[in-house]
C-alpha cells in the first residue's frame, strides 16, 4: 500500500526534486544516505519514483531499481511505473522495468494494460518492446476496447499494422459493438482504414444501433473512405461468388439514400420469380479507368500531405519537448539563482559580522598597548622622596615589551626571581637589625644615666650639639666682627652703609649664647668636654633612630613587596602564555603561598620591633 502524504519530510523533496532535474548521483547520495522510499507519495498523489518514469529519467529510474524499490506501486491514479513509462513513450524506461521482473499484463484502474496505454500513445517503440515481453493483444478494458481498437480510433495506421502483424484480432468489439474499422472511419483516418481493410476487416458489420462502417465513414464526409470501403465490399463480394446479389446491396448502403433506392428495396423485399444470375461484369469503361486513375493520384497527393504533417507533428513536438526542456532548465536556473543569492546573504551577515568582531579586537588591542605604554611609563616614573627613582629587582625585566611574551615560563621564572631577591633583602635587614646593640643594654645605661643625674640638670644630646654649634658660629662672627672694626677705625664708613656698627653683632651673639646657656643650666666644663668623647644619650638617640629607620625601611619593603605583586598579577593577566592554564595556576598558587610567607617574616620582624 502506498505510504500516506503526511509522512513527507523535506528530505522526500529533496529526492523528487533530483528526479526533476534528472540528477541521478544526487538521488543515489539520497537513497544511501537518508534511507528514502522512493515510491512514497506527496500531497498530490505522485512519488519521485514514478515522476522518473513519466519525465523518461531512466539514469534516476535505474538508481531507484538498484535500491529496491517496489515497482509494483501504484500512484493515486493507479498507474505503475510501466503504465506511466508506456503512456509516455519512454522505451528506454518501459525495459528497464520489463528486465526488472516487473509484469506486463497489470491493468491500472480502467483495466488498461500498459500496451493499451503504449497503443494509444501511439508510440511503436514500446508496443514492440511490451509485445517482445508477451503483452496480451487482445485484452480488453473496461469499455471493451483493444489495444488495436485504441490504436484505431486514435489514427495511428504504423502501429495498427504492427499489432495485425504481431497477432491482433481485426474484428474485435467493444461493449458497444464498434469495430476498429469503424472507429477508424469515424476520426477519417484513411490511412488506418486502409490497413483495416487490407488486414480483412468486414465492412457489413454493424454495431449495437445497426450502423455499419459506411454510417460512421458518411459522418465525416470523406469520399475516399467511402471508395475504399466500396472496393472492400466488391472484393468480398467476388470472393463469395455472390457478385451479382452483393454489390447493390454494398453500393446501396455506401449512397444516399433516395425514393426510388428505397422503392427498389420495397420490390426487392416482396416475392418475385427466380431469374437468371447477371453475367459477370465486363471490362470497366474508359471513366472507370480514368476515375480510378485520378483516385490513385489523389491517395498518392494525400499521402504526401500526410507524410508533411507528419514531419511538422514531429517537429512541433520536438520544438515542444525543447520548450519544455529549456522550461525545466530555466526553472532549475532560477531555483539555483535564488539559492546562490540566499548564500551570498549568508556570507554578508557572516562578513559584517566578522568585521564587528575584527574591530572589537583591534580596539581592545589598542586599549592594551595604551595600557602597556601607560604601565612602562609608570614604572619609569617612580621615585622615591628624594627624588630619585625606586629600585624595584628585576621589575624592569619582567614588565618590559620583552617579557610580555606568551610564554608562560619565562614570566614564572621571573616572578620567582624577585620573590627571592625580595627573600635575600629581608634576610639581610634582619642580619642588620639584630647586629645593632641589645635593646636591654641601652635601657640600661639610659637608666644608669637618668640615676646619676638629676631631672632638673640634663640636656638632651641633640639640643646640646646644636647649641654646641651655634655657639662655635657666633664666636666665628665675633672674630670677623672684631677685624671688621680695626679696619674701620682707618678707613671711613661710606654714607647709607648697611654694614654693622663695630662690636653690635658680637656683644647680641654672646648675649645670647649666654642667656641660652644660663637657662639650660650647662656648666662650663661640659662645653670644654674631649671631642674624642661621645655622650651616653647620644648612643641611645641613635640606637633608637636606627630603629626607627628599619622599621621604615621595613614598611617600605612591604609597600613595594605588595606593588609589585600587584603590577605582576597585572602584567600576568595582560600576558597570553602557550602554557597550560593548570600549570599557570599550580604556579601562581606556589608564588602566592611564597610571598604570603614573606609577608609573614616581615610582620613578625617588624612585631618583635615593635616589642624591643
């Protein structure tokens, strides 16, 4: 049973559309890959198996055979494959279906076979093949025709000779008691007439209403067939050896019918008394002769425009099958044009879009070069606060343009290195502050010292220095003040001079060292004091200042520790390594764990400073 339309899928279109444009390797690419049923039927009844069939697509038509097809299956007109291939006029279609064990004698829905259908086509190639097939001749359809009866009625005189030649019944009737001589007759058809008559067909025979073949010739009105089934009755008549008795009765039927041929059949049917049988005919007269003459001459005439028509029916069709070939061919060409245009916007939107990706890139390029330049210019620019630039180790190797390389290793590598510089530098600043005296000891002495002393009566070191100095400065000016007034005693003093008076600044000098040290309490053997000697307070100012240092160089190795794990996070995300990401992160994670341990070393030295 053929499958229903509801089942057709795209793929099912793709296959009828290859037999459409007759693409045999497209339809086996189909067939294999997809799993088709070629026989399966669209909406409107029909399935690439039988449109191959019916377009004479025998490339395609093989492909489907090969696969398997069922080539029993019916259209929703019922036609097989060998019905349509045989209505059509494909021969080449018709035997690869007969080599494919596919049976000749299957009637379709009207009880036609498929040398019905090749009969009245008219197409003698596959009458031949269907007859070289055993194709019955002589069975009947629904209506009780022949495939010679077809032929016939549909004047085609080659192929009603063949079959009469294969074996056809001439005589045979349909349900309505028509001879193929009469169906012949009446589409004026001289040529099939012709054939009939000369194959033996009967001329007195009449049909279901009693018309004979003279009726249905009379209807077209065409003399020839009316002497050519004159010559048929006269021939018949002297057969028998009824000449006399045959004749009128067979030109009777051919003519008009009139008063007195009808009063001669009232006659003739009464009884009368038997007379003598008419003396054969004699010699025919000269215009029988030239009668006969010009009616030869007309059937040659005749055959000739026949054979013309023939050749522009020919032509016409042939120009009709280009026609509906380049129809096909356009057809395909617009399918393929509208095809090409739907890629080509494809191919647009998939270009655009392309270019918006491909300027995305190139802007967040330029935003990361900008930010390499911005970063290299930052690096350059740092100082620390006395104006000169911060040494970071190994920070120019690793942010410069020739460590952002993709390679993973390099930029690890270096990161390991400035973890550990930065390890050594912590180390050694530790060396450095436990090399200084013990905090106890100069708490010591600075007791020792505040004990011997009374509150009232120590200096710090730092005031002591400068007042120290200050005082070796004013008695520097005293001197040059005291030269300054002898030269004066000799030489006047220009007017509007803004020099000082002889011996002013030197007494204000004094004055005031004195106040100075009169308030402070400083005796005069503490000024007159071994420069090779240095003060107990002066030892414990420094201890506690180099302190403080270190824990301010201690701060600032921190706060660049941390600055330069952040421009190396920084330059690592900017970088893109060809390493493996699981490796990158294992080693991110061990330099993390690394410099959280340096942080810690750092927070507890500056801790136990803290403490001392």
């Amino acid at each position: 049973a053929p499958l229903q339309s509801q089942d057709w899928t795209k793929n099912d279109e793709k296959l009828l559309q290859a037999v459409d444009y007759n693409d045999a390797g497209r339809v086996t690419s189909l067939l294999l890959r997809k799993g088709l049923v070629p026989t399966k039927l669209d909406s409107e009844g029909k399935s690439a198996f039988h449109l191959a069939a019916t377009r004479g697509n025998v490339d395609c038509l093989e492909a489907m055979l090969a696969h398997g097809v069922d080539a029993m299956t019916k259209d929703s007109s019922g036609y097989t494959a060998l019905h349509l291939a045989s209505k059509h006029g494909h021969p080449q279609c018709v035997s690869k279906l007969l080599q494919a064990s596919c049976p000749v004698d299957v009637a379709d829905g009207s009880g036609r076979t498929a040398l019905h259908l090749a009969a009245a086509s008219g197409c003698i190639s596959c009458s031949e093949i269907l007859c070289d097939f055993k194709a019955p001749l002589n069975s009947k359809d629904k209506d009780g025709s022949t495939p010679l009866i077809l032929a016939a009625k549909m004047s085609h005189p080659e192929l009603c000779r063949y079959l009469l030649h294969r074996g056809a019944a001439v005589n045979c009737r349909d349900l309505q008691g028509r001879t193929a001589l009469m169906l012949a007759c009446e589409s004026g058809s001289v040529d099939t007439v012709e054939v009939l008559v000369s194959a033996g067909a009967r001329v007195a025979v009449v049909d279901a209403t009693g018309h004979d073949a003279a009726h249905y010739g009379l209807a077209t009105g065409n003399a020839l067939i009316q002497h050519l089934l004159q010559e048929a009755a006269q021939r018949r008549s002297w057969a028998s050896g009824h000449c006399g008795c045959d004749v009128p009765s067979a030109l009777g039927s051919l003519q008009t019918s009139s008063p007195s041929q009808s009063s001669v059949r009232e006659k003739s049917s009464t009884p009368r008394k038997r007379k003598a049988p008419l003396p054969p005919l004699g010699t025919p007269s000269q215009e029988d002769r030239d009668a006969y003459e010009e009616i030869v001459r007309l059937r040659q005439e005749r055959a000739q425009f026949l054979q013309k028509i023939r050749g522009l029916e020919q032509q016409d069709k042939q120009r009709r099958e280009r026609a509906e070939q380049d129809e096909g061919s356009l057809r395909s060409m617009e399918k393929q044009i509208r095809e090409l245009q739907e890629r080509l916007a494809a191919r647009d939107g998939e270009k655009e879009k392309l270019g918006k990706e491909v300027e995305a890139l190139r802007s967040r390029l330029s935003s990361l070069e900008t930010e390499k330049e911005n970063t290299s210019y930052d690096i350059e620019t740092l100082q620390d606060e006395e104006g000169e630039p911060l040494e970071f180790p190994g920070a120019e190797m690793l942010l410069s343009k020739k460590t952002l390389s993709p390679s993973a290793e390099e930029l690890l590598a270096t990161l390991q290195g400035q973890v550990q510089s930065l390890t050594v530098q912590n180390k050694e600043l530790r060396e450095k502050i436990q090399a200084r005296p013990p905090l106890s000891v100069l708490e010591n002495y600075e007791r020792d010292e505040s004990s011997a002393a009374a509150p009232g009566d120590v200096v710090p070191a730092s005031l002591y220095q400068a007042l120290q100095q200050e005082l070796e400065r004013l008695r520097a000016q005293g001197r040059e003040a005291g030269g300054v007034g002898q030269r004066g005693a000799s030489e006047p003093i220009p007017e509007g001079s803004k020099g000082p008076r002889p011996g002013e600044e030197p007494a204000w000098a004094w004055g005031e060292c004195k106040a100075a040290l009169g308030e402070l309490g400083v005796q005069t053997s503490s000024s007159s004091s071994p420069s090779g000697e240095r003060e107990p307070g002066m030892e414990l100012a420094e201890a506690r200042a180099a302190l403080k240092r270190a824990q301010t160089e201690l701060e600032d190795r921190e706060r660049r520790l941390k600055e330069l794990q952040a421009r190396l996070e920084a330059a690592e995300a900017a970088a893109s390594p060809g390493a493996s990401a699981e490796e990158a992160s294992r080693e991110k994670e061990a330099l993390q764990e690394r410099c959280g341990r340096a942080e810690a070393e750092a927070e507890a030295l500056r801790r136990e400073l803290e403490a001392r």
